[in-house]
C-alpha cells in the first residue's frame, strides 16, 4: 500500500493529465455532450490545487477548458454543425471555465498558506529542540558558553554607551544566539511573538492580570531580539567570509554578540576563521575595527578585558 500511495504522489502530475483524458472520453463515448457532467473537472482541479499549488491549479483548469473547447469543435464537425458556437454554449463555457479556474486558485492559494504554516511549525519545533538540547548539553566547568558570551556582550554593550534596555536586549539575544545556526530558531520567535499577541486578545482564555503581563513583556522582548539574531545570523554566519561589511545596516547589538562570541572563542583556544585568515589573539581583533566590527565596540571590549 506504501508502495502504491509514493508511486501516486510521485507521479501525481501525470496521473492527473490522465484523469482528464479519461473525463474527456468518458464525457464523449458514454453521456456525448452534457454540461452538468462538465463538472467532473473540478475533482481533479481540487486535488492539483491541494497537491501542486495554486500555478498548477490554475494551469491544470486552463489545459481541461481547452480540451473540453477541442473536444466541442469535433463534436460539432462530426455534427455537421461547424466549428462555432452557439450563444448558450458561450456563456455555459465562460461561467464553468471561470468558476474551474477561479476554484484551483483558492485551493491553492489555500493549500500553499497550509504548507508554509507547517514548514514554519516545523521550524519552530525544531528551533525549540535546538534551544533545550544546548541547554542540556552544558559540559563547561564554569559556564556554559553562551551564559559567558551573554555577559560579555553585555559589558561591551554597556562601556559602548547604550542604555539599559539595549544592553538588557543584547544579553538576551546572546544567550539564544548559538540555538542552531538561527535559521531554523528565528521562525520560533516570531512563531511565539505571534502567538502571545494573538492569544491575549482572546476573551475566551480568561488570563489573569500576571499572565497577560508576562505574556505581553514576552512577546515585547522576542519581537525586539528577533532582529539582533537576524543579522547576526545573516552577516556573521552565513556571510562570515565577507570581511568587509556595510557596518550601517548592521544593528549593533548584532555586531556586539558577534565580538564577544570571536573573543570567547580565542581566550578558550576555539580556531576562529574569518575568511580563510585564522584569528588568535585580540591585535588580530583589532585589525577588523571598521571592517567587520564598529570600532567603538572593539575599543569597548579592550577596556572590559582586564576585569574578566
């Protein structure tokens, strides 16, 4: 039976082109022309909606009007009625075509809003995994490093001049920020964002005046250090080979945790690589001042080291 349904989904768009041909000749040989047997084709316009998306829908209702168009014109030359159509014919095709069209868009418009809302709770699924394994997995004698790294960054980002509510932001990014490589943890924060919003808003939940506060001071600091992991997750790790950075559009709570995160690693003998030249002490930090990093954050992080 496995064997049978993977075969079906594999070959789905060519069990479906032979669904119609066989609707055609069905429509042809057994009942000859009837409009109400026309609507035969939205079954196979609703699957390749639900299946294949709202452009294969939409192409799957155009290809069975233009055959049920071919097949009309034959069935008129064989009629000896010509190759035109009456009036009725006209506005029975226009309404069935238009309404077979319009129903493979909707299930597919539909269909694609279901696909990207479980690829996105597939993401948030595994974004939590990722979180609690590297919680579980804490083997530091000390601390585990993103907890080091938090604290770090913290520091830097308070010698750099920001004010309380940015640094507590950063130290909060910080400890998520080694979650996976954040492209499948980030769909988690606004998955929960979303959520908490919605959730409150909800009469029927009956939330006590402590759970709505937490709920919405939660869902406050997600949606804030959701863009200090974006970027830090798009310009310090899958375009860490770039050395220099257009440092305007990078937030600086994400160059901080980047910073705190490359000094970390070299104070615990980590092989920190930017580009292909390996880093090992903090002159080699230095370098990177305006390229990869602000200075203001590199001359921030000299001056907290000596109270490490």
């Amino acid at each position: 039976m496995r064997k049978i349904k993977s075969f079906l989904l594999e070959h789905f768009e060519v069990a479906l082109v032979i669904l119609i041909v066989m609707g055609i000749l069905a429509i042809a040989f057994l009942v000859h022309y009837k409009f109400s047997f026309l609507n035969f084709f939205f079954l196979p316009v609703i699957l390749s909606g639900y299946f294949l998306g709202k452009k294969k829908a939409v192409l799957t209702g155009i290809f069975c009007v233009l055959l049920v168009v071919l097949y009309l014109s034959y069935f008129h030359l064989l009629s000896s009625l010509g190759t035109g159509f009456s009036f009725d014919e006209v506005i029975n095709l226009l309404a069935w075509g238009s309404f077979l069209i319009l129903t493979g868009a909707i299930i597919g418009i539909v269909s694609e809003q279901r696909e990207n809302k479980l690829k996105n709770l597939r993401s948030a699924y595994v974004g939590v995994l990722e979180i609690l394994l590297k919680y579980l997995e804490v083997a530091d004698e000390i601390k585990p490093r993103s907890l080091r790294v938090s604290l770090l960054a913290g520091k830097i980002a308070k010698t750099v001049g920001l004010d309380t509510r940015e640094v507590e932001n950063i130290k909060s990014a910080a400890l998520l920020y080694e979650a996976g490589d954040l492209r499948s943890s980030l769909p988690f924060f606004e998955e929960v964002a979303d959520f908490m919003e919605t959730d409150i808003k909800l009469p029927e939940r009956q939330l006590s005046d402590r759970e709505k506060v937490m709920l919405k001071t939660t869902a406050a600091l997600l949606k804030e250090i959701e863009p200090i992991l974006h970027y830090y997750s798009r310009y310090y790790v899958r375009e860490a080979d770039i050395l220099d950075k257009n440092l305007d559009e990078i937030p600086i709570g994400s160059s901080i945790i980047a910073l705190a995160d490359m000094y970390d690693k070299i104070a615990n003998k980590i092989p920190v690589f930017y580009g292909k030249e390996e880093y090992k002490s903090i002159l080699d930090i230095e370098k990177l001042a305006g390229r990869i990093f602000p200075g203001s954050t590199i001359e921030a992080l000299i001056q907290v080291i000596p109270a490490l």
